[in-house]
C-alpha cells in the first residue's frame, strides 16, 4: 500500500513504509505507526460523494473528507490497523496487528488493544485496560480501568436485533471478563467482578462476584478468586 500523509496532519512520531494519516489527525511525539496502518479513515457520510462514480479513489479524496483522528505519546499502532476519525487513543496505547477502532470511540492511557480486535464505535475505555486477541466491542459500550478481557470475548448491544433500540454493556474498574464470554445488551459488570470463560452474562453482576456459566449464575467471591489464582501461580 503506497503511503499518504495529509498536509494538515501533524505527525511528530515515526510512520512506516505505506503507512496513511488522513484529515487534521496527530500523531504524538515518541508515536510509531506501522505501515498499513490508516489513521482518520472516514466515516460512511464523508464518503457519500464519492459513490456512484466510476475509477478508484486516491488517498486525496478520502483525506478530503476526513475530520481527523488523535493518537497520543508513545503509542504503537501495529500493521494492518484502521483507527477512523473522531477516535481518540490515549498515551502508550498499543495495538496488535489488523485492529479496526471506529469513530467517536476514547481509549484511556496505557491500554494494550489486541489482535484482531474490533471496536465498533462511540465506545469509551478506561486506562490500563488489556483486550485480548478477537474482542468485539459495539457501540455504547463503557469499560472502565485496569480491566481485562480475555481472547474472543463479545459484547453486544442489541438485545431484539435488528431493533432502533441499542443498549451499550458497561464493565466496571478491574473486572476480568474470560474468554469467549458474551455479554448482552445493558448489562453491568461490576468493580473487580470476574465472568468465567464462556459464560453468556444476562444480567447484571455484583462487585467482587464470580459468575459463570449460561446463564451466568454467581459461584464464589472475587476474594476466593484471588486466593485460587495466587495457589495457581505458586504451582500448588
């Protein structure tokens, strides 16, 4: 893919071979933006004036209606990765390879997005937060600080779909969501709550609770979580 930087980007990190930065987007000081990677795509409405035409469309055209993403100090934005416009990434973000973050969507400082990772818009997350490889995170959605969320997890906003009513799931500070765990439309995930892995949560969960199973049931503390993972650790 042949690189592009827009005249009214500011880039103070350090772009790969191919690499494209579109509208005002900034890329913070200490940045590293792999080749491949797109920053401030633009949303559908911005390329309304461009279907229905024949010939392809250069990276002109696309930066034209492009308003721009932020990428701040220190990030890592690994190859493949499509960040759209509107997307604001916090200090030391830092993908994997081929992770889409749509528009209007926040990522807090020091959060590690990863592989393959989909974030479906106007979502908000915390700092410190760990996704793992194959996470789907739609619209709506709210996750706090310091929470992890294991490989294949999804979240989904929709609970009739397709209805015009969405409902974003919201994971409170230092939760542990496990892998290919689903979480429905509306549900609360409470401060340090723990989702096993491939539990189906249908409604909300206490703080320092364990839940698991489908439908998620409560099955011990976050306490007792914490002694078996520290016996865990220990070989025992």
């Amino acid at each position: 893919m042949e690189g592009y930087v827009s005249p009214r980007a500011r880039v103070l990190g350090r772009l790969g071979p191919g690499a494209v930065v579109l509208g005002p987007s900034t890329v913070g000081e200490g940045s590293l933006v792999d080749g491949g990677v797109v920053i401030g795509y633009p949303v559908r409405r911005g390329l309304r004036g461009l279907l229905g035409r024949s010939g392809s469309v250069g990276w002109g055209e696309l930066d034209a209606a492009s308003s721009g993403a932020r990428i701040g100090r220190g990030c890592v934005i690994r190859r493949g990765s499509v960040v759209y416009e509107r997307a604001v990434l916090g200090d030391g973000v830092e993908t994997g390879h081929n992770v889409v973050v749509r528009e209007d969507t926040i990522v807090g400082e020091g959060t590690v997005i990863g592989t393959g990772v989909v974030v479906d818009g106007r979502a908000r997350i915390g700092r410190g937060v760990r996704i793992e490889t194959g996470v789907y995170i739609p619209p709506g959605t709210v996750i706090g600080d310091r929470v992890f969320i294991g490989p294949r997890a999804v979240f989904t906003n929709d609970r009739y779909p397709p209805s015009r009513r969405l409902a974003g799931a919201v994971v409170e500070d230092e939760a542990v969501i496990g892998a290919n765990a689903t979480i429905l439309p509306g549900v609360r995930v409470g401060r340090r709550a723990v989702v096993a892995a491939g539990s189906v949560v249908t409604r909300d969960v206490p703080p320092e609770t364990v839940v698991a199973g489908v439908p998620a049931r409560p099955v011990a503390s976050r306490e007792e979580y914490e002694e078996k993972r520290r016996r865990w650790e220990a070989g025992g």
